[in-house]
C-alpha cells in the first residue's frame, strides 16, 4: 500500500482517507488475532480507532471482519473476553466521540425538508411508494432469492 505507484493513484483521485485506513488495516488484523489468543485488546481498539478517523466505511468494514472472525472463534470466549470486547467498543466510541456526536447533532437538530417529489405523466401515484419502501423490498428479494438458491 505505500508503494509509490499506488500512493500517487489514490493521490489522484483525491482519496488519501481510503489509502490511509488501508494503512491500518494490517493493525486491526494483528490485534484480532492478538485479542483472541491472549485477550490483549489495545492494537485492535487502536487499530479500529485509527481506520474510523480515516474512513468511515472501511472502518465498518472491518467491524464486520473483526466479527465474524470473533463469530468463528466464539468457544474459545469466556466473561473476560466479553468484557474486554465491551472496553473496545466503548474505547472506538468515545475515541472517536468528537466525530460522531456531531453528525448526532446536525442529524437531530436541523430540520432538512426533502424535495417533493413530482410523478412523471401516465405513472400512477403508487410508484412513489417503492422509494420510500425501498430497503424492505430489497431485503425481500434478498431473502427471496437466497431461499430460492
């Protein structure tokens, strides 16, 4: 990832945010396998912490990595484990607190109208209605088609 080749890349298309995250993606890796075999938590909530300053998404990303990967290794956890993974969670949220209670805010408090919406001619008005449902169907025929598979 430090390549240069693959630094000036990313340079151009003006996303440093993503290559730095990838940065810390090895960080996160280390300290899963580090939680897991000797319940040290600080390179992987240091890790996580990191990759959210950097980019939000590949921080979600990798929150489900490091799920699963505990999914997979969950007989291996006692009450130890499972508080030192509620110290992490709450270390990646107050860490980043000064991120996230923003957009708490701006998400709360402004009040942001949506356009209205016009129906193009010969549509009937209940076309409108797959927009704003949207995510429910998606997750029908998700679930459809895995049901089907």
């Amino acid at each position: 990832m430090t390549a240069m080749p693959i630094i000036n890349w990313y340079f151009g298309l003006l996303d440093l945010g993503l290559i730095t995250a990838y940065l810390f993606l090895p960080l996160v890796f280390f300290g899963t396998l580090k939680f897991i075999e000797e319940n040290k938590y600080v390179e992987l909530s240091l890790g996580l912490t990191l990759i959210f300053i950097s980019h939000i998404l590949t921080f979600v990303f990798a929150s489900l990595f490091v799920f699963i990967w505990f999914l997979f290794n969950i007989k291996r956890f006692r009450l130890v484990n499972y508080i030192n993974i509620l110290k992490i969670s709450l270390l990646v949220l107050c860490t980043n607190a000064f991120y996230w209670l923003m957009i708490v805010k701006m998400e709360w408090f402004n009040e942001i109208n949506k356009p209205h919406f016009q129906t193009l001619q010969g549509f009937p008005e209940s076309t409108m209605y797959i927009e704003k449902n949207g995510l429910v169907q998606v997750f029908i025929i998700l679930g459809l088609g895995i049901f089907f598979f």
